[in-house]
C-alpha cells in the first residue's frame, strides 16, 4: 500500500520540479489529459467498490483515455473546431457519474451496516 | 499475493502519472501570467496615463529637438571663438612685428658691425675737418645698409628709425636729438652677406670713406642685439 503512495509523491514531486515550459497551444492537451487521469482514477475507484475490478483494463483504460483526447483535441486543432471539449465534456460528466456512484455505494455501505447493528 | 503485487504497482504507476500532470499543470498555471481585469475605471485610468505617456514622449522629442538646436548653436559660437582667437593671434603677431621695426621690443639676430672713427694721424698742414666723420658718412652708411635691405640699423647702440634724422653739431652728431661722439658704431640686422658685400663694392661706401680719410672697420656678426627704444615717443 506504501508504493502507491510514494510513487504519488515522486509524480507531484517531479511535476512541480520540471521547469519546462510548454508552449501555450499545448495547454489544451494537458488539461485533456489530466481530466483523463482523473477520470480513469475515479472509475478504478468505482471498479474496486463493485468488486468488478481489473488492472487490464484499468492500465489500457488510463492511457488509451488520454491518447483518444489528445487525438481528439489534436484533430480539433487541425479542423479549426474545438473539439477538446467534447472530451472535456465526456470525461467531466463521466467524473460526476463515477463520483455519485462512489457517493452512492459508500453511503449505502454505511447505512447497510448501520441498519445491521440496529 | 502476486497479483495484489501487481495490481499495487499498475496503481503506483498511473498515479505516478497522474500525479505528475497534476503539479505539472498547476505550476504551469501559476507561472504563466495572468489575465488582468480591468473594470471601467481602472480602463479610464490607464488610458488617462497611456495619454501622459504619449504626451511626455512628444514633449521629450521636442526638447530633444531644442537640445540639438542648441548644441549646433553652441557649436557655431565655438567656431566663431576660435576664428576670433586666430584673428586676435594674427594680430599680435603682427603687432610684435610692427614693434620690432619700431624699436619698442628689443631684437636680435646676424648682421654687420661698422666702426667708423676720425683718422689717427692729421698731417698739421691739413684742414681738420677732411679728416674726421662727418655726418655725410652716417648718412651714406645707413643709406647704404638700408638699401642693401637692413632690417633694423642702430647708431652706438641707438635704434635708427624710418623718421630719424641725423644732424651734424660741430664735432659730435645728433641722432633724434641724442648726441654720439666718435667713434660711431653703427650695426645693421639684416642678411649678413649681402650687406657685407653691398658696403664692400668697388667704389662702394666703404671705398669712399676710405678716400675721405675715415677709418672704417666692417666685421659680419652672427649675433647682434639692439635694444629697444628708450621712449615710444622718441
């Protein structure tokens, strides 16, 4: 359980040490593909409460959710049309859904075991 | 066992990734500028200075302006000086030269010494007068070294000027009032040789004073001193 947690401070770590600056155009795909890694995050969190959870596809979900946006929102650049939001859309309603589901399970849960110890 | 391994380390992995786009992101965001707001007033305000600006950056053009106009006068009015400094040099040149024939500087240079004295030996039966200087001799000495282009001409020592006159009283002579006994002493500043030569002519000055019964004495000097006139008005 503690490499997880490392590895999470080495990311942060080496995110807030990279001094390089990306050129403004790009910030759109950062911001794709954090959306990306915190949706894919959330639904393993979802996948792991329903009991459903699989680390194939928990691995290919996180990286191919993050190259389909940053094809989306490449392709959206070339056309002229903003094409990033509709994965920005996608991946928010998709953040909110597995959010409520999580809510909704762990509440669940907690009433469960409190109407047994009732 | 090996798969809670693997499952822990796919998890460490993506949220190694996550976690990097996350502060990444965030400082990007912090460090790229920020767009300003600007409400109506501040708007009012900024082009209220935007306009000083403009307005000082005119001014200063045209001071700059000014500036230059009144460094090329500057310029001018040195030029000017210097001219005026070259005149006023010219004019002292010419002046110290003026004053140099005049005699009011002293002067110095080559030329030739002439002594004349009355003869030594007066035979009794003669008339004295044929045998002693006359102030004819001056004048044909001077006019001679004059004319043989003699800068300055002094007669024992007193500078001979263009109105000087020479006067014969009784056995001294008279230069501008001064009297001078013999033996006279007249120098000549001037090209040495020429004068030399122009007094040495056969049947030349100093041939004739000879024949008067004078004795003349005629040595080149290559440095002789005159001193200045005693009084400018003299």
């Amino acid at each position: 359980m503690w490499l997880p947690l490392l590895f999470l401070i080495i990311g942060v770590t080496l995110g807030i040490l990279t001094d390089i600056r990306i050129p403004d155009a790009y910030s759109d795909y950062l911001s794709i593909a954090v959306l990306a890694a915190f949706d894919t995050l959330l639904g393993g969190i979802r996948a792991q409460l329903e009991k459903n959870f699989d680390d194939t596809v928990f691995l290919t979900g996180f990286f191919f959710n993050i190259t389909l946006a940053a094809v989306l929102a490449f392709i959206g650049v070339q056309l002229g049309v903003d094409l990033y939001l509709a994965a920005v859309f996608a991946f928010g309603v998709r953040l909110f859904r597995n959010l409520a589901m999580i809510r909704r399970m762990v509440i669940d849960q907690k009433l469960l075991t409190k109407f047994r110890k009732k | 066992m090996k798969r809670r391994k693997g499952k822990s380390i796919i998890l460490s992995l993506v949220l190694l990734v996550s976690g990097f786009l996350v502060s990444y992101s965030y400082q990007l965001t912090k460090s790229s500028p920020e767009m300003i707001q600007l409400n109506d007033s501040q708007w009012e305000k900024e082009y209220f200075y935007q306009q000083q600006l403009l307005d000082m950056e005119k001014k200063n053009k045209q001071l700059r302006e000014e500036l230059k106009e009144k460094r090329k006068n500057i310029q001018d009015i040195e030029n000017e000086m210097a001219d005026r400094e070259q005149v006023v040099a010219d004019f002292v040149e010419r002046k110290k030269k003026l004053q140099m024939l005049n005699g009011e500087v002293p002067i110095q240079g080559e030329g030739v010494e002439i002594v004349l004295r009355d003869a030594e030996y007066i035979p009794d039966e003669e008339q004295v007068n044929q045998y002693i200087v006359h102030e004819s001799h001056i004048h044909s000495v001077v006019n001679e070294l004059l004319s043989a282009g003699a800068k300055a001409v002094a007669i024992n020592g007193q500078r001979y000027m263009k109105d000087s006159y020479i006067a014969c009283t009784g056995p001294v002579i008279t230069v501008d009032g001064v009297q001078h006994p013999a033996p006279f002493v007249i120098t000549a500043i001037g090209d040495a040789e020429v004068l030399y030569s122009s007094l040495n002519l056969t049947q030349g000055v100093v041939d004739q004073l000879r024949s008067d019964n004078v004795d003349v004495e005629l040595s080149k000097e290559n440095q002789l001193e005159m001193k200045a006139r005693l009084s400018a008005e003299g």
